[in-house]
C-alpha cells in the first residue's frame, strides 16, 4: 500500500486565491489594503526566511506587509514600545511577532502586549481561550492548516481516534482544542508520554508536532491512517547539502499511511496560508464587515 498524499501547496494555493479574491473585496470597503506587521527580533536565519516568505505572501495576495527588523540586542522596553504603536496604528490589521525571541525577552509579556484584535497569529491568551471555549475568533496558522488538511482526507472527523504528538502552546495545544471542537476523540502525547509507539498505533489520525527529524517510524503507523506531519528539520543530505526533514520517516511512513503530508510541500505552506486568512478576518471584523467568505 502507498499512502495518498495531501499536498500542502495545492491546498495553500487554493486558498491564498480565495484570500485574494476576498482581500480586493475588502479592500473596496476599507479604502485601503488590509495590512500585516511583521516583527523580527535578531538574525536567526530560519526565522528571516519565515518572515521574507510571509511577507512576499502577504503582498501576493493584495495586502500591504509592514516589516520590522530589529537586532538581537533589543530590549524588551523597546519591543513593546513597538509594538504599542503598531496596535495604535489604524493601517495595521494584524501583528506577528516572529518567534523564539531572545531568552533575556519574556515571551508571553510580548505576546500579551499585542491587542488580540491584531492578533493574527491567534497567541494571545485572550484568543486561546477562546478557542478552547468554543467560541474561535483568530485561530494560530498552524493548527489551523493542519485541520484544513486532515479535512481534505475525511469528510468528517467526528468520533475519529486523533493523536497529537506535541504540546506546545503554538501547535499541540490549540490544534487538541480545534480536533475537540470537530468532535475527534483526542489524545495529546509528549516526550513523558509512556508506551508512544503503541499510543500512535492507535491514531486513525496522527498529528507530529515534535521538532525532532524523523522521529515517528513506520511500525507507529496504524495501516491507513492519515499522518499530519508538522515538523520542519534542517539535517545534513547525502550530497553534504542540508535537507528539510519532517517529524516523521516519510519513506517507511507512506508504505502504511492512507494518507500523508509530505516535508516539504506539506504543513508549512498552510501556516502562511492561514495567516493571510487571520489577517483579512481581523481586517473585516476591525471594520465591522462581515466576515470574509472562505
Ligand atoms: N515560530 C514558529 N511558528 C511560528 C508562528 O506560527 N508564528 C510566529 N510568530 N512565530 C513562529
């Protein structure tokens, strides 16, 4: 068996058109473009090519992206004062503070700063609670392109055995509260998790959100199931070049899987995707327009 495979920039095409097509509508009404502000704090390089990626995306889809890049030793007084005037800034739509920030800098105190009106990537704890009462408003891009996905494999989720490897505020966590909400019978597993193996064999759907190249193998895979795989790893290629890897051992994977994302062209083209989409919602619901229709 070969499992079918959801392709992640079919999927995020699709949608970046709608988004497209709702943002010039929108735009009509506002005046102006909807716009998104980026903010980087230092030079990691992986974070830079998020940040050049979801601007070029933003720009794509008739939206105006706002950069902000500023150097590793910025303080966390600065950062805010920032980001106080992009939440009093009326072209501003949405805020996206690039993450993992500096250790010296207190993560949640910045997140906790963004109006959750802007808040595009849907971090704040005002928008998580939200989400984890059922009442959704700006919903984190991840998670909600890895729901999209799994989606696209069934028409339904409900009663559906889901598991969740990973629980990060980012990922894990508001993607158990999205699966919940569709009626999955959710299990989150992590790295204290006992019996894992057999705690994803038993995934009609199986979420990996882990950070760790390929770590899911073959023999974890109930035969059929639908593999979500969320992880992005630089590891050294045969040919001394680094390739991206995700989470799980694709190879061994699709030999069991009904259905698989692949790394890359998997996850990581939805999340941009769904940020766009956050971006025109907070734009509409700023201006008391309906919500945009996608
Ligand atoms: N770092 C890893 N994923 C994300 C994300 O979705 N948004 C932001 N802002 N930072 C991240």
């Amino acid at each position: 068996m070969s499992a079918k495979i959801l392709d992640g920039k079919i999927i995020a095409d699709e949608l970046r058109a709608k988004v497209a097509t709702e943002a010039a509508r929108i735009s009509a009404k506002l005046k102006r473009k909807p716009g998104l502000a980026a903010v980087l704090v230092g030079e990691d390089p992986a974070s830079q090519a998020y940040v050049k990626s979801k601007a070029k995306a933003t720009n794509e889809a008739g939206m105006v992206s706002f950069e902000h890049r500023l150097p590793e030793t910025t303080s966390e007084k600065d950062l805010l004062a920032l980001i106080a005037k992009l939440n009093a800034d009326d072209a501003v739509d949405g805020i996206l503070v690039q993450l993992p920030l500096p250790k010296r800098i207190d993560t949640s105190r910045v997140i906790e700063a963004v109006d959750p009106a802007k808040d595009v990537d849907g971090f704040h704890p005002m928008n998580a609670g939200k989400l984890a009462t059922g009442s959704p408003s700006l919903v984190p891009g991840t998670p909600l392109g890895c729901l999209i996905m799994a989606k696209k494999a069934h028409a339904s989720l409900s009663g559906l055995d889901a598991v969740v490897v990973g629980r990060s505020n980012i990922v894990g966590k508001p993607l158990a509260q999205l699966l919940i909400a569709e009626s999955a019978t959710v299990t989150v597993a992590h790295s204290r998790t006992k019996e894992l193996r057999e705690v994803c064999r038993r995934a009609e759907l199986l979420f990996v959100a882990v950070g760790k190249p390929e770590f899911v193998k073959g023999d974890w895979i109930k035969p059929g199931a639908t593999v979500i795989d969320v992880g992005i790893n630089r590891v050294p290629g045969a040919d001394g070049k680094n390739k991206l890897v995700g989470d799980v051992a694709y190879d061994e994977a699709a030999k069991v899987a009904g259905w698989i994302t692949p790394v890359p062209g998997g996850v990581g083209r939805m999340t941009v995707a769904c940020l766009l989409v956050n971006t025109l919602r907070a734009a509409a619901a700023r201006a008391g327009l309906e919500a945009p229709n996608i």
